[in-house]
C-alpha cells in the first residue's frame, strides 16, 4: 500500500512540474529531473528496483513507437546528410570523447565500461527538445532534423551500448566473431519492422472499437520489442521500421474515433514512462551517494562535470564544424552559424539515457554507480542549463521559417474542399447538402483569391457552428440541474455536442 500511495504522490507532483514548465516555457522533463533529484534526499523513499532486462522494454518501446509513428520518411530523404551526421557522425564522436575523458579520469576503469558510458550519454531525447520548441518558433527544417536524429541515434547509440555492456560483462570479445553476427541482425530487424507492419494492418483492420485498436497498439510495441529481443534482433531498429510502415499505410484503416483517442492515450503513455524513469532512477541515486563516499564521491562529481562538458562541447563543435566544411566543400545545404547553433544546443538528453542506465545489470558492469551517476547529472545539467535556456536563445537567434507545413496544408485543404464540392452533385440535391456545398464553395473562392491558392483553415460556419454548440451544451446542462433530464440522457447528448464540435475545425491561433 504504501508504493501505491508513493506512486500516486509522484503522479501528481509530476503534474503540477509539468504545468509549472509550460508556464514557463520550458521543457517538462527539466523539472521531472529536478524532481527526480529531489527525490534522492528525502528520507522514507520505497526502495524501488527494475530489473533491468525490463527497463528497455518499459521505456524505450513506447517512445520509439510514438517518435517512429510521427517520421516523415519524405522530410528525412530531404535532410539525410545532416541527419545522418548527426545520428551516426556525432554519437560515434560524443561516445569516443567521453570514452577517453572517462578513461583518463579514472585509469582502473576497463575500456568496454568507459563505452558503456559514452553510449548511454550520446543520444538526445526529442522529447525535452520539442516540448520547448512548441513555444517558439523554428524553421521546419530544424525540427525534421531534430526528430530524425533522436529518432535515429538511439538505434546507433542502443548497438554500442549493447556490444560495449556485453564485453564489460564477458571481460572482452573479438571483433571478427561478433561483426557478422552483429551485421545480419542489424539487416534482419531492417526486413522483420515492415513485414510484421504489413501483418499488424491485416490483423488491425478487424478491430473498429478504440479500446481494442489501442490496446492491441501496445501490444504490437511490447511484443515486437520482446521478439525481436528473443530472436537477437535489434529491438529499436526492428520497433523503428515498423512504426515508420504503420504510419505510412495504415491512416486509412484506422476508425476517426480510434484515432483520436489513441493520440491522447500515447501522449500519457509517454509523459507517465518519463515520470517513472526520473524517479527511478532518482531512488537509486541517494545509495549511490551513500556507497560514494569521502574522496570517491569528490572524484565521481568531478568525472560528472567533465562527462557533462564533453557531451556539450562535442556537440556543438561537430555541428559547427561539419556544417561550416559542407558549406565551404559546397556539399548539400550547409545549416549556417545560427541554424547551426541552435541544433548544437538543443541536445538534451532524457528517457533514452534514463532507461540505458536503468538496463545495466546490478551485477557484472565495472563501475555501474558511477556510470548511473554520470548518466543522471548529464540528463539533469543538460535539461536544466541547456532546457531553460533554449527558448531565450532561439528568441536572441531570430530565425526565420517560411512556413512550409503551412502552405502545403493550404493548398491540400483546398484540393480537398474542390472533391467534396464535387461529391455533392447539384443534380437534385435538399436543402441541407446546398448548404453544404455552399460552405464549401465559399472556402473554395477564398482560397482562389490567395495569391498562393491557399484555402482557410476554418470553415465559414465554423464559428456559428460553434457558438450553436455552447447553446445547446448549456440548454441541456440547466436541463440536467433542473431534474428535467437524468445523467444517462446528459451523456449522450454531451457525446454528440463534443462530435459535433470535432466537426468544426480548429480556431486559428
């Protein structure tokens, strides 16, 4: 009882976190870390534990799912160049970089544990730096290359920790016996992703019901990660490739109303798996420090600092640095020195690392404390100095977008609103499709009198269609205080005021 209490306790202490940092504008798993340190001094905390085979599965299945579900493999064969630089290029020079600072810094440390180290730093987390770029504007090119390169970093990030972890353990391996092995599976989870998408949409189209449909999303995330686990597949490229296929065919057997809600359950989904993982791993802070103690917990601070400098100033000189030779060599389309500082600074880490440094077996990994402490403090100081400040920085940037998203969701809408003219036939049509189609005609001319051709987000009656809605809502919620109607009868006409409501499109910001 008194876990579930703990828990319930975290659950709501995350929410008002979380909606301090939206006031603020900052991103929320800033004040989770915060949160999660906190958590490391107060005394009576529940000995909590994962076991580490699960803490993968747990946090990185869903996250990887949801982030692979919303890539846009046009926009990511656009950017490969920096994407991949990133992806690949970076990581492999963050987990060098840390590698050898870790090795210098304390020399008994064996070479497969300081890796071990590297990879689990390496990887930013999208999450952190998206929740911050909501609130101010950014070239869409700049979020692409954000997303595709948390999106594909772990891949990389995930492969170096598991042969790293896996020659800490055995005490070393040899490359020729591991490589092909190492190759097939890599090639194997690249073929496996879409044809287990391509089974997932034969089976998805029999569910209509959102519970079933959402329920058998999650079961889809677990159970490929745990096969492809079993099998001695990569779980994150195997999940990724999926994810990417699912999106790609399966919007047209998904029911609206299954959709709409799934959305919304990811996203807790999401914001509860980083609530868990900052205050697991919060919990197992305060006995590390224990352990650490006297000049060993002085060195491991020390080893921290210099693990968080590393992860920084490899990032922001290798962006700077690849983008000005792609300028200079003329290859591809370089990102500029304000461009570019602004991807070097957005490279929080967070529930990738979390989880990497939860998935270290108690037993078996050389210096395991104080790879754990320098994963949470590289997490913390990377949220807290380069989260809170990322906004202002971006605002003292003053980049610019021309709002391709914008214009090309324009003139879709009004290719979309010319077939559903053409759907309402005139020829003997009531007076209800008229209307219909007079709305939508007059979307029609005023995206003919854009100067791009670009139709109007909202509908003409959208507003009116609204304000009928919130009279209706009231009428039938003063019926229900007056005793006139019961609660059964207000649900169902409240479940077709909110459909009613979905119908109209959004208010323009």
């Amino acid at each position: 009882m008194l876990i579930f209490e703990w828990v319930v306790g975290v659950l709501l202490g995350a929410i008002l976190l979380a909606a301090l940092a939206r006031r603020v504008g900052a991103p929320y798993p800033a004040f989770l870390a915060l949160g999660g340190a906190g958590l490391a001094f107060v005394p009576g905390v529940p000995n909590l534990a994962l076991d580490p085979e699960l803490a993968l599965a747990l946090f990185l299945a869903p996250v990887l799912l949801d982030a692979g579900y919303d890539t846009s493999l046009r926009d990511l064969r656009a950017n490969w160049r920096p994407v991949g630089g990133l992806a690949l290029g970076a990581v492999a020079a963050t987990t060098a970089a840390v590698a050898l600072v870790a090795r210098l810094l304390v020399p008994e440390m064996p070479l497969a544990a300081c890796i071990v180290l590297g990879a689990v730093v390496a990887p930013p987390d999208a999450v952190a730096a998206l929740s911050v770029l909501r609130h101010v504007s950014l070239p869409h090119r700049l979020g692409v290359i954000l997303r595709g390169e948390s999106l594909l970093n772990d891949a990389g990030s995930l492969l170096i920790y598991r042969l790293a972890a896996g020659a800490a353990v055995a005490g070393g391996f040899q490359v020729s016996k591991v490589a092909p092995t190492f190759v097939l599976g890599i090639l194997a989870s690249l073929v496996a992703g879409p044809c287990l998408a391509w089974v997932y949409i034969k089976l998805a189209r029999r569910f209509d019901d959102a519970a079933s449909a959402i329920v058998l999303q999650f079961v889809a995330c677990f159970g490929i990660w745990l096969a492809a686990e079993r099998l001695e597949l990569s779980g994150v490229l195997t999940l990724v490739s999926f994810a990417i296929t699912v999106a790609r065919y399966s919007p047209g057997i998904t029911a609206p109303r299954a959709r709409i809600i799934s959305y919304a359950v990811w996203d807790t989904a999401v914001f509860v798996l980083n609530v868990l993982a900052f205050v697991l791993i919060g919990i197992q802070i305060g006995p590390i420090l224990e352990r650490l103690a006297g000049p060993e917990r002085a060195m491991a601070l020390v080893v921290a600092a210099a693990v968080f400098a590393t992860v920084v100033l490899v990032r922001i000189a290798w962006v700077l640095a690849v983008s000005g030779l792609g300028r200079l060599l003329g290859v591809g389309r370089g990102l500029g020195l304000r461009p570019g500082l602004a991807v070097s600074w957005a490279g929080m880490r967070g529930i990738v690392t979390i989880a990497a440094a939860l998935a270290l077996p108690a037993e078996g990994i050389p210096q395991r404390d104080l790879i754990v402490f320098c994963a949470f403090c590289t997490v913390l100081g990377t949220l807290v100095v380069q989260g809170l400040t990322l906004a202002p920085l971006l605002r003292l940037l003053r980049l610019e977008d021309d709002d391709p998203v914008g214009r090309e969701t324009g003139r879709a809408r009004a290719a979309a609103y010319a077939a559903a003219v053409e759907s309402l036939a005139p020829a003997g049509e009531d007076d209800a499709v008229a209307a219909l189609r007079a709305e939508f005609e007059a979307a029609l001319a005023e995206a003919e009198r854009h100067e791009e051709g670009l139709a109007p987000a909202a509908l003409p009656a959208d507003a009116a269609r609204r304000r009928a809605i919130a009279a209706a809502r009231d009428t039938v919620l003063r019926l229900r205080r007056e005793g006139r109607i019961g609660d059964d009868a207000y649900y169902l006409l409240e479940e077709e005021f909110d459909w009613a409501e979905l119908n109209a499109t959004p208010r323009e910001a």
